[in-house]
C-alpha cells in the first residue's frame, strides 16, 4: 500500500508538472518599453484572436524594468526601446539567462512642441541647449518671450537612453563630451505622459517615439529633416533607433513565444508595426 501510495503521489506530481507546463506553454508574459508597448499589445489582440487558446499580457514599465523583469525570470519577453546595457547582460547570464535581441521595428524620436507654438525647425545643437539648460526662452528659437517647459523621460526609459546618446552626447574638438539634462526637466513615465504634456502646455518641449505624434502635436523637423517613416527608413532623420523584443534564448521552434517574436517579419506584422506608425525592419 506504501509503494502504492507513493506511486500515486508521484504520478500526481508529474501531472500536476505537466499541467503547469501545458499552461505555461500557451501563457506569453510581456514587460518593458512604452515605446514598442503599442506594437506588442497589438500582435497580443492579434495572436490571441488567432490563438484562442493562448493568453498575451503586456505590461508597460519601461526599458529598465522589462530587462529587470527578463533577468529575474518573471516574463518571457522584454521590450527594450534601446540595446540591453553590458551590466544587464552580466546580470541576466549570472542568473542562468541568455539574452536574445529580436529587432522588430524601427522609430524615429519626435521632437514635440504645442501646435500653437510657430517655432518651424529645429537642430540637434538646439535640442540639446535646451534640455542642457543653455537657451530656456523660445524667443531665443524665433518663438514667443516664454520660458520653456522642458519635459523630459525617466532614466529607466529606454528612449532616454537613447535621446542622451544621440543628441546630449556630442563631440567638441574631437572629444566625446556628455552634457547632462537640466535638474528643472519635468520627468515623465511613458511616451503618453509626455504627449499629454506637451498637448496641455503651449510653452512646452518633450520627446516621444514616432508611433506617438498626432494631430495634437506639432513635430519639429530636425536638422531639416521631418520626421517619418519614410525618413527613418531612409536612416536620413537624426534621431532614429531600433526597438527590441529580447527573450532568454532563441525561443523554441513551433513554440507560441517564437511565433510572437517573429510575427514582425509576416506580412500581417508588418502591416500591423505600419499602421501603428513604427517602420518595419523590412522597410529598412
């Protein structure tokens, strides 16, 4: 009866195992960038309506938190508006876990100011004397006596990241010099926070991924460049980047978290990433 009863147990176990597994294998946890927030939930609506059987969640906590969220085993994919950094891969392979980029769009970075506001134009050098806090009026640009309001991302975003490469960043007599952004900078979580901002405030400046300008916006060429998918593409806009989906390992083939991944490079994918306002890597 002992032996009986623990073989019982056992197989009850294994069961159970195998249950969970089951489930896990038509469960796709997402977490990270606000950036390629949008394309994720898209594919999510898309994959599941295909998939009945099959559960997407999506969480937006930005580019830090989805590499933390990779490294600490608790999604299956993290979307990363920016390359994962040489300390997160540190992190992530001390933990047993295999960073694996998947570029599924590429955007531009939308310099945004008020619709109101007739300032035209732009230049990365202007750009970056106003977050550094060298020019704060918009007189100085052309525009009304006003002060500027300048709205910025959190560090943990992955588009900060990379606004703070490509335009804080910058040589001076052939030296890399960073400067750093203003300490009066209103810091915001996500893309859509920015954009309400900048929507609410006639004075304000801010920063937002391509797939975030509206109407409601008014995107300053920069450099004399529009921003658009066609510009991005082209790799002729200035403030440009790819945007990622990094999984712990190349997921399995047949597996529900591949098909995910690389539903980016399907015509319905793509299809989906253009109408979101991204480029697709095929575009590229």
């Amino acid at each position: 009866m002992r032996r009986t009863g623990k073989l019982l147990a056992g197989l009850a176990a294994a069961g159970l195992m195998a249950s969970a597994a089951a489930a896990d294998e038509n469960t796709i946890v997402v977490d990270g960038s606000t950036t390629v927030g949008p394309i994720a939930k898209a594919f999510a609506e898309y994959y599941m309506g295909k998939n009945p059987d099959v559960n997407v969640t999506v969480s937006e906590s930005g580019s830090g938190n989805g590499a933390k969220s990779l490294i600490n085993g608790v999604c299956h994919i993290a979307n990363l508006s920016r390359f994962m950094k040489d300390k997160e891969f540190k992190a992530a392979v001390e933990k047993g876990i295999f960073p694996v980029a998947h570029v599924v769009a590429m955007d531009g970075i939308a310099i945004v100011v008020h619709p109101s506001n007739p300032v035209e134009k732009i230049t990365v050098d202007q750009v970056r004397d106003i977050y550094a806090g060298k020019v704060n009026n918009w007189k100085d640009l052309g525009g009304p006596d006003k002060e500027i309001v300048v709205v910025s991302r959190d560090t943990t975003s992955g588009t900060y990241e990379t606004f703070y490469k490509l335009v804080m960043t910058h040589k001076v007599d052939g030296e890399s010099v960073k400067e750093k952004i203003m300490s009066g900078a209103e810091k915001q979580q996500s893309n859509g926070a920015v954009r309400g901002r900048v929507q609410a405030t006639p004075a304000a400046i801010g920063y937002v991924g391509l797939g975030y300008v509206d109407k409601t916006l008014k995107a300053l060429p920069v450099n004399g460049v529009k921003v658009s998918m066609a510009t991005v593409a082209s790799g002729v806009y200035p403030i440009a980047r790819p945007l990622f989906m990094f999984t712990n390992g190349y997921p399995k083939l047949g597996s529900h978290v591949h098909a995910f991944t690389t539903l980016h490079l399907s015509e319905k994918g793509q299809e989906i990433i253009e109408e979101i306002g991204f480029v697709p890597v095929t575009q590229y």
